[in-house]
C-alpha cells in the first residue's frame, strides 16, 4: 500500500527556514518520481521541486531556485525540502506528492496531476 504523508509546516518570518518531511512508503523499487508542490488561496497547484529517485535528478521551479532544496533519505524513506530565505509569496499548503513510473522529475512538476499519491499537505505562512 503506497503513502505518503508530509509535515514540517508552520509560521515563519521572511528570511527564515523550514524542512517539510514526507514519509513515502510502498514502493516496491526506485522506479518512481516524488515531488514537492504548493497550492496558494486561489491558485492551482504548482509544482516546486521533484526528484527522480532511479538517478536522483532533481527539478526546482525557477522562483525557488537557490532558496530549496530537495533530498532523499533512503533509510528513513523519507523526502526532504529544506526551504530557505522564505518569501511571503511562499505562503501556501505545501504537499508531497509522488507516481510510480520514474519519468522525470520535470515532467512530474509541470504536470502534478499525473501523480497518483498525495499527502494531506501542510500549510506554511510566511509573515512579518
């Protein structure tokens, strides 16, 4: 049974630092793609980071560029998104999102809904 489940969110100021979590398990082999992806009031799910995991390619949306970073911890199968020099415009539900199949990580960020696996989300607030 795949599942994935995120948490890590909280408040936080401009400027400062938060690591979301997504615990994924089920996958029976590395033939699969993970990925971070935000939902704002209004807007539609955005794609922020993905990772294949077969070769470890990775993808960042070009407002994170810098800022995120996103790993996997193979033994905790656990995938990380340390997020740094938060911005007010970050502010949002942040979700884990994942797909058998292993194509590539670009591919899953642009299209997140092709992935079969979401978590509840956690919800970040960025703010003075």
């Amino acid at each position: 049974q795949v599942q994935v489940a995120e948490s890590g969110g909280g408040s936080v100021q401009p400027g400062g630092s938060l690591r979301l979590s997504c615990a994924a398990s089920g996958f029976t082999d590395d033939s699969w793609v993970i990925g971070w992806f935000r939902q704002a009031p209004g807007k539609e799910h955005e794609g922020i980071s993905c990772l294949r995991v077969s070769d470890g390619s990775t993808y960042y949306q070009d407002s994170v560029k810098g800022r995120f970073t996103i790993s996997r911890d193979n033994a905790k199968n656990t995938v990380y998104l340390q997020m740094n020099s938060l911005k007010l415009e970050d502010t949002a539900v942040y979700y884990c999102a994942a797909s058998a199949g292993g194509y590539y990580a670009d591919y899953a960020c642009r299209y997140p809904y092709g992935l079969n696996y979401w978590g509840t989300g956690t919800p970040v607030t960025v703010s003075s």
